[in-house]
C-alpha cells in the first residue's frame, strides 16, 4: 500500500539530529566577562565560538564596541571643578532663572537655561 505524505506532515515530524535555534540575549557585563575569557583562552576565533555556540561575527561586534570605549567609564567626579573659566552670569529674565553648564568631556557641554 502506498501513503501519501502531504507538506504539513513532513513539517510537523521531528527531523533528524536537528535542534531548534534559539537566540540568547547577554548583557554587555556577560558580553565582557566572554570576551576575558577569550583573551585568555588559547582558542581560535571560530573554536571558542562554537564551544560557546555564539556567533564569529558577533564576537568581532563586542571586541570592536568594546576597543572603542577603551578608558571610557560611566562615573564622573563632579566634586573637582572640571573648568577654571567662570560662567557667564545668566541673563535677568524673571525670578526663577536657572542656568547649568555641564563639560562632559572630548569638547562636549550640555548647556541648560531657562526661557
């Protein structure tokens, strides 16, 4: 006797050696401790990613986001004066005036003024 199979049959059958995919989302801090691992592992790029079933290209994504903001920390001392130069005084509009001048560093200031 001969049976037909249709397309959603063939679908709905466990397939052989075949494991879904599913997307681990890590937080830069896992991202980071990873990347240490790396470092100090003697294992290749393509090696250490599949022992930690990540993929190559977003191994290189982390070492280069992370290369660039080398030195770079979330935390500023704001109890050391960041500028000698004096402010301006604010211009008299009104009594509740307010005017801030923050210097956060590679030539940016954010600057805050009342209308």
């Amino acid at each position: 006797m001969i049976t037909s199979t249709s397309a959603t049959d063939l679908l709905s059958q466990p397939q052989p050696n075949h494991k879904p995919r599913t997307r681990v989302m890590r937080s830069r801090g896992q991202w980071k401790a990873l990347l240490e691992e790396f470092n100090t592992s003697e294992l290749t790029k393509s090696a250490f990613c599949k022992k930690h079933r990540i993929a190559t290209s977003s191994l290189y994504r982390w070492q280069q986001l992370f290369a660039e903001h080398v030195g770079v920390t979330d935390f500023v001392d704001v109890t050391q004066p960041l500028s000698s130069t004096p402010l301006p005084p604010p211009a008299p509009s009104g009594d509740n005036d307010w005017q801030v001048e923050l210097e956060l560093g590679a030539g940016i200031v954010l600057r805050l003024r009342t209308i």
